[in-house]
C-alpha cells in the first residue's frame, strides 16, 4: 500500500494585533486578527520531518507585527497583499499563501456637550467583523472582501408558501413571518487593486438595503436579492458567497391563556436552524482558482 | 448527623422573546432574554419531592410570554416588576422572586437616498445588552439596572506606576499604556419608580464619557472615576458596582527586527487577565438586601 | 452627596499552567487554570489612584509559576492555600486573598498490546473540571472543593407531578421523563487539612451514585438526595451548593407521522432550561465567612 | 450585467436527538447532533422566490426524528446514508444530499459494591464527538467517519529544529517540548458497507497510538505518521484527512526569581495557534468527488 500526501497547508492561527497610529493628536487605531497559511514544497516535512522547507509559524507571527510597523496596515487586503506576497516570493519551496484578516470596527466615545469623538477613547461599535482573504501564488493573485456576524431582523415583509409537501410535512404556510438572520459573506474582486474601504462600505449598504427592501418569499430569494445587487451594481466584484442561518421565530401560542397572537410574541430557538449558502457570479466570471479553499480544512 | 437545607432558589433561565409591537406602520420590537428565580417555602421538594408549593418553571416562561401580549412590555426594569410582583404575590409558597433581564439592542436600516429608517427592517447595534435585575419580597422590592458587554479601549491617558514590588515582581513601571476593558455593570435604584430609559441613557453617558476623559493612574481608579460620577450625578442611584477585566495589550518587541516600537504595535492576550471589582455607594444608602445575590449561585 | 468605597477585590485570573514532574520515567503533569483576588486596604488606589498598597496582577501571575516550581504543586486546595497564605502574611495591605483553580484531567493513552499507559503521552478525559477554592484572612481559612460540567442523564426513574397549577400552566403530569443535567458542585471542608485527593473521589462517587440510584420526585429532590448523602457520610464536610440545570429533552409528537412515541425519541433544548440551586449543609455547621462570595463579583 | 446562481446548498443544521432503546431492561441510546443539507434544481427559488422545489428545512427536520423512530438508529454513518438516500431519491429535484452527524459519547455510572453499570443513568464520557459525514448523489455515494477535539499532549518526545530563518526569526530550536492539539480527523472509506463501528475504534485507536509512540519533528510529521498508519492498516479507508492546532505551551522563564525550569513549568497560550492540515491518501484511491466540499460553505 503507497501513501501519498494530498493538499496541505500549515501557519499561524489568530495572530491578535492592535496597531496605534499616533502621527496626529488624534489617534488611529486597527484591530486585527491575522491568519497565515502556507502551502508548497512540503511533502518532505511530512514523511520524513525535515524541516528544511518550514518557515516557522512563530516567524509568521513575527512577520506580522514587523510589517504593522514598517509601513502603515491601511486597509485589510492591502495588508493581506503585502503578507502574501512576502511568503509566496521570500521563500523558495513556498508556492502559495493565504491571508485571512478579521477586523473589528470601533467608534470614538462622544465626550462634553457637543458629544465631539475623543481623540483616543474609543468603544467597539458592534461584533461584527470585516473580513479579507487574500491568496498568492506563482500563477496569480486572489482577494475576498467579506464580513461576518451582520445580524438582521425583519418583522414584516417575509412569507414562505407553495413548497414541496411530503409525509413528514407539518409546516403551515405563511404569508408573515420573521426572518432573521446572522449574516456571513465574503466577495471576490475581479483584480487586487480597488478602493477597497470605498468598495466594503458600499458593498455592505447594498446587502442590508437589499434585505431590507427585499418582500422576501424565501431566504434563497432574499439571499440572491441581496448578492446579485452587488454583481449588477459594484463592476469590481464578480462573485458573492453567503451563509444564512434562519433564526427561526416562533408564534407563541397563547390561545391556552385566552389571549390573541397575531405575530406579535414569538419565542427565538438557538438550534436547529436552517442553513441557506449560495455563490452568485457574473456570467463569464475568470475562475476562482483556491480562492475559496476552506480553511481550516476541516 | 442532621441535614439542613440552606439558601434555595429554582426558576426557568434564558427565556428568549421577540415581542412585536405592530400598532403603527414603524414598527418596535424589543428582544429579551429573561431569567426567573424564586425562593420561600421549599424545604419540602428538597426532602420529600413533594411539588406541592412548586410552581412549574414551565409555567414562569408560559407567564413571560403572557405578560408580554397582556400589556406592552416597556422598560425593562417595569416588565421585570411586572412578573416578580405576580410570582410573590399570586404564590403563598414563593416569598422571593429574583428576574433577570438582558435586553438586545436594535436599529433601523437605513434605506433610500436619505438613509431613512426602515420601518420593519433592523440591524443589531452591537454585543452590548442592557441589563435589569429585580427583586420582589415581602419585606422589599429592588431594582438594579445595568449593562453588559461594553468593550472600551484608550490609546493614551493611561499609567500604572508606584506599586508594591517583591521578589516576583517583574513588571516594568509605565506612563503610557493602552487601557482596554469589557465593562459589567449594574447600579441599584434608590426606588422602584423611575424614568428607567432616560436614567439608562444618563448613566450610560457618564461611564464612557469618564471611562474617556479620566486620566487612569489604575483601573481601580478610572473604575471608581466612572462609577462615582454616577453616584453624585444621578439621584435615583445610590450604587454601583462594576466588574472590569484588564485586557492586556504588550508592546511587541521589535529591536530583533531592527525597528522601534513606541507604543504602536500591541499584541492582545485573551488570559490571563487582571480583574477589578468593586462596589462603590452612596454614603447612608440603604441596604441593599438580597439584591446582589449571586444568580446563578455558583 | 458622599461616595464610599464598598466591598472590592482585584487580581488576576485564569492564569494557564502546566506544571511536569519528569522526576520519574513516567511523566505526571498537572494542568490548571488559577485565578487570584486580593481584597484589604485599597480605598486609595480607587480614590486617589495611589498603587501604593497594589500588589500588581502581574506579580501574583509569576507567584503561580515560581510556587509551582518551588515545591510540587500537589492537591489543587493545598496549591490554594500555599498561594491565599503567601499574600496575606506577604503584604500588610492585603487582608484576604481568594483563589480559585480548575483542575482538568487526563489520562494515559494506552498503548501496545497490553494497552499500558504511555509514561509522556496523554488524552484529555473529558471536560469535567475538578475545582478548589481558598479564601485566606486574618480571622480564618476556608477550603471549598468541588466540579464543573459533569454532565449526567437518566433515561427512566424520573417523574414530576403534583405541583401547582395556575391559569398559565399548560404542563402535564409525567411518570417517566429523561432527567439530564450539567452538575456544578462545591462543597466546604470543616478544615483546611484533609487528604484531598480521597476526599473529592469520595464525593463525587457519592454525587453520581445517588444521582443514578435515586429515584427522582422532582430535580430539587436528586439535588437534596446528592448532596445530603456528601454531608452524611462525609465528616470533613459541613456544605454542599449545587447548581443543576434541567436539560429539557423533550417528547417529539410522531403521531403525524403515523408513529407511536413511548418516550424514545426525543428533542433536546439548549434554551430555556430549568435552574435549580441550593445550598445543603450540616446542622450547626460553622459558618461561612467569606467563602461563598461571588468571584466575578457581577 | 448577467448574474447566474453558483454552487448552493440549504438544509437543515444542529437537530439535536435523544433515541432511546428500551427494549432491554439495560437502556441503550444515542445523542446526536444531524445537519443536512441538499442541492439541486434550486435556481428558480434563488431568483423568482417559487419554493416548488424546496424541500422545507421544517420537514429535515421531523424525518430525522421519524426515521429514529421507525428503524434503529444504529451507526452514524448507516443514519446519514437512510438519510441521504430518501432526500436524493424521494423528491426529484434534489440531486445531492450532505449528511453531517456528531455523536456525544456517554457511559454509564458505576453503583454498588461492584461498580456495575447502572441501565439507565449515564454520564457523559468526555467532550470528543464522533463524526460521520455521508453524500448521496445520482452518481455516488460517499462515507467519511471521523472525530472531534481528541485533546492529546506529550510531555516529551518532540523536538523542532533544521528549520528556515530568515530576518524575522527568533525561535530557537529545540530537542524538547510539549506537543498538544486537538485533533479534528475525518477519513474516506472506499465503500458504503463497513463495520462502522469496529473501524472506528480501530481507526481511533491507531491515531492514539502514532501520537503517542511517534517521535516528533514537527507537528506536520506526526500528522502523518498517525494518518498513514490508518491507510496502511485499514483496508477500508482511502484517504484521511486532519486538522491539527499547535497548542503552544512556552517554558516560563523563572531566572528572574533565581529559580532553574527544566522543562517543567509551562505557561499556556490560547492565541495566536499553530494550525497543521494535510490529506494523507492511499496512491490510486479513487476520486472524492463531494465528499470533503465545505460545510458550511463559508
């Protein structure tokens, strides 16, 4: 029996950085949470443990908070670039790198009676997080702007109605219901150059106005409402994936309690939910290359 | 050797309810997670699994939908008084009630050219909750208001110097350091009447805008900056007590990479943490009774 | 209006410390979780920020590895006292020390034909976590032992009838329903000298024996019969405090299906869940001082 | 601009079910976590909303809870192929089923004199799940066992050296350390018909043993030993495939309190992590086709 080693990749997990800007009276700050992984030459480290092809993941690391300092992050796929491509060129048996980057957002506290931004007090502004993935290779370069835990809410506008009954079928249809969800996406861009805290903000208004102004028969519907905006609308972007979870909201029944309920008290169940993910693309769009290889793997 | 039972409480926790108020085109909703506990004649269920004075948990998350429907729930420090009033008063066995609930935070999504508010459609605000614990008894009702979750963070402003050292002592003396904290806290009312929005929103203020503009020589000192502030600023408070974790931010060492670092780049450690606690008080408040009992207990 | 400085503690916590004893071939290693709360005259760091009197968290972080080094670490409650006894008789200042620590375990992974334990090879059994807590003052030493998420189910001998009912109570009687919790236990010692280790096995065995033996009225009454049966047959013990939630596992309704259900397939429900919480001790116990204040405070 | 609809998938996730077999005085049962997820022809519910195709998440649903009930569980793997193969074959449109199962181990508690088992109270036997994930399709049927957070560590038999450095590494190498992780494993088997469960506690049992009696020199290698040792010694498995986090235990210097730590007093970082993933396969083994395509997608 002959075993071969598959597609592999190894790195640094969850590098946490917060890098302060001091140049003006008014600090500027980034939160970072920086993953690298590293793929190439490696099938010796595997089978025989030499460690010859290996850039220690400590170095990743190191890399990481020498390069927040040698020159400004800016933005999170610019600074994904810059680390991709040092691994991808610096290092021979290294074929391929890529950068995950989460990026949590904060706001200036207001303080005296104008409520003005302190200069260097802030508070988060939320859990959501900007996301960037950035990949390099010999044969090209990839970027996913994306954000995470975007979680929306509508009380009206939502029906689901007209779909496959079987034996094992107890939903009712329903011409109002809740629909909430935790939103995860990421987009690819057409190249790696962009404006692209220019490209996040109006990339995000554009799912949220969708959700909102969306009557949604379906959350497939609302999803593709939602991410085909961004394809018509942003010539930068040529792929969107999404991952929504529908947080189910229940009608109680209060009927035992000689009460009404219409659509007004609804008890919210963690789990199950269900799970609705779909890439959207432009027609003809280049591949996407490992763009969107999982990671983690598993 | 005789046994005794001691300090008992039983109850339903983590009620989780949407309540949709749709009487108008703009529609409100609130979002609670809502925690119940009571205590009083219970020595029998202990010994003899007699239910006889137990009333159902299943019929305190069945109260809290009712409620919900019977009357719009407002404040929630009102709803909280709402359901402990019922469970002392509609219970012989049950003497004590203790609710407790967490309250998420929503805004409108912005829509159209103007960015106005949609009416059903919404965004959550952020990870803060917005606490409310309340006990009802025979002897007294108390009522604490608080939050939960408020991530801060100051570039500047902060020092920690002159302290105690020893022969474990390494650390190093520091005028400049970021100062970051989740802040927990919650503050008791002096009554239980109140304009409990307008006092949340005051006394929210005052803890970020002293959390901003207080120079830190520790954070026992900004903690008792921020909460003090509220003491001697709003009548309705009498104390406050705030737990306040230390997350650490190190300056990275760069010198191996030949740059320097002046307080621009930190690397953020999740534990250990320091963790500051304390109570601060009106001087001659009353006492507060079971207020501050531990729920859970343990 | 005048502010006063009410109950506080400060210190680090959830210090991650892996301590190996290489003195034999077979490797033993323990794997904690510390934390430390200080509490005495600190008025003034609150007030005036003065860390005269402060101990730094960062100091009693380097105190658990030096202590760790310095003499075996041994039984978690005697690693609590070393600790608790080193800064109150250390530092003039500080009148209480509490510390807490969580103990995982692990085992030996078999190996071979005969299946022996591997002398440096180990897996996590399970995420069960034995817990110390130590409370060091000038007026005395208290010791509470105890676990965390031993999570247990019962698939017969468990009923809940007889209780009170109102208008809001749609609950049936049932004679045989899965009773599933997640136990916290933690029980104070009569003194600070014990053989520690025989001790908690004791004690646990008691705790899962009656959980499995008794059969159960109500989870009030497994609890009183758990934790009675500690204080009974164990004379180092004086109290027990227990916090169960009740898992619901509830009867899924097959019969649209056209299927009988006699309690064998069953829904599982993270949220809401029943909590029940009491304290159990010996008639005339001392009492308890500080041993049971809340750490975190909120 | 023209937009087309990409991969997708709906389902869905986190049913939690208790079976329970009381056939036998000795109570048997199972705890599973099921998600499934299925595609096919869905464009139309993406775009024009029509839910004629779909399947509603609802139904998912109670077909596990009905499929529990009508035949026994059995093994993981034999569940998610009943089910896979009645969601590809029972409604037209629907081309592909994803079946992802995670199983709690539990034991039961020890009573009496003896220590026997007790037939219906069980504890939880540690945090570790079994996993199976099973894909039907038109054109196959694929099967991959596996598991999650298997904690392991080694006090010694690791080293790290013969790595790369360039300008931005500081890590010296070493003989010995402290290798631990947590292992996430799945493994393709070539057929549909097995002996689930005794290749599973096989397949285990040698991931274990390589763990435990391979000497390391990298994290990457050790993967590989414990993963080629499941493709040489199991005829039934073609590929596997592990994630492996580096949980960083760091030596703690101890010199500044005049204290020597040979390897003995280690200090535990939770983040950032090393993170090891590769597939190991067997030369020639056939196509995966779906089997690994991420879960959620994103």
């Amino acid at each position: 029996m002959s075993v071969v080693v598959g597609a592999n990749q190894y790195g640094k997990a969850e590098v946490r950085i917060v890098a302060v800007d001091r140049a003006t009276e008014s600090h500027v700050f980034c939160d970072l949470n920086v993953g690298i992984a590293l793929s190439g030459d490696l099938d010796d480290v595997h089978v025989t443990g030499s460690n010859a092809n290996v850039v220690p993941t400590d170095t990743m690391k190191n890399t990481v908070f020498a390069f927040a300092k040698q020159a400004s992050v800016g933005e999170i796929e610019e600074f994904g670039l810059r680390l991709g491509r040092h691994f991808v060129s610096g290092f021979e048996p290294i074929k391929r790198a890529r950068v995950q980057i989460e990026s949590s957002s904060w706001k200036r506290i207001p303080v005296g009676r104008e409520g003005r931004g302190h200069p260097h007090a802030f508070e988060r502004a939320g859990s959501e997080l900007r996301t960037a993935t950035v990949v390099c290779a010999a044969d090209g370069e990839w970027v996913l702007s994306g954000l995470r835990d975007l979680v929306v809410l509508k009380t009206s506008g939502s029906e689901f109605t007209g779909f496959v009954r079987d034996r094992y079928t107890t939903l009712q249809e329903t011409r109002e219901r809740i629909l909430s969800t935790a939103v995860t996406a990421r987009w690819r861009h057409a190249g790696v150059d962009c404006d692209w805290a220019a490209s996040f903000t109006a990339v995000r208004a554009l799912l949220v106005d969708r959700f909102a102004t969306t009557h949604s028969l379906s959350l497939q519907q609302t999803l593709h409402a939602m991410a085909s905006a961004v394809i018509g609308e942003r010539e930068e972007i040529v792929e969107v994936r999404m991952s929504m979870p529908n947080r189910h909201h229940f009608v109680v029944d209060l009927t035992p309690f000689g009460l009404p309920n219409e659509n007004e008290i609804f008890r919210v169940e963690d789990r199950p939910y269900g799970l609705i993910e779909a890439a959207i693309l432009e027609q003809g769009a280049a591949a996407a290359g490992p763009a969107w290889d999982p990671y983690p793997f598993l």
